[in-house]
C-alpha cells in the first residue's frame, strides 16, 4: 500500500504525522497525497531488542519526502544517507522504505 502524508487544502503545507489543523494557516481541511519518491538522511541498525533474538537487526532510515516532512521508516537492508527511496505501508502496518527506481 503506498505511503500517504496530508496536505492542507488552505495552504498547501505537507504534514506528517497527521494533524486535526494546519500549523501554517490554521485550516483544518486535509487531501491525502503520495508521499512519492524521498531521501535518506540518517540511518541506523537496531542490535537488540526486548523479546526478539539478537541475529535480527532491525535497519532504520530517516527519510525526508520531497514536501518537508521527516518520517523514520524500516528497511530491509542498511541504506546509505542520500538513497532515493519509495515508501510503502506493510502488512503489518510498518513504514518501509525501498531504493527507488525513478528520480526526485
């Protein structure tokens, strides 16, 4: 399932995580629009975790989409910073990222 931030319908601001108004102008009409294509900033692996066996590394990225919002998100590999990825919801309702196959 594709990724969806919201964007206000007054002013056009991006948000994520979702909000009731918009902290630019106030309005509280939203759309729902693709994330789309973003970039790795920073990222990290999680060695150990409470319950979960330590050979699972979890790899984690910030990404920053191309309309301002930071969303940290899973990745199946370590991804340096500067990746173009693509963002997707899991069947686990996990953020993941992915390397993209398209430019910004």
């Amino acid at each position: 399932m594709a990724f969806m931030i919201q964007q206000c319908s007054g002013c056009g601001l991006a948000s994520f995580p979702p909000r009731y108004c918009c902290p630019q102008c106030g309005e509280a009409q939203w759309q729902e629009i693709s994330a789309g294509v973003a970039r790795v900033a920073q990222a990290t692996v999680v060695r150990a975790r409470i319950g979960i066996a330590a050979s699972e590394l979890l790899h984690l990225a910030s990404v920053e989409l191309r309309d301002g919002p930071v969303v940290i998100a899973q990745t199946a590999e370590p991804l340096p910073p500067g990746t173009l990825v693509e963002l997707a919801v899991d069947e686990h309702r996990r953020i993941v990222a992915y390397p993209a196959d398209r430019d910004l």
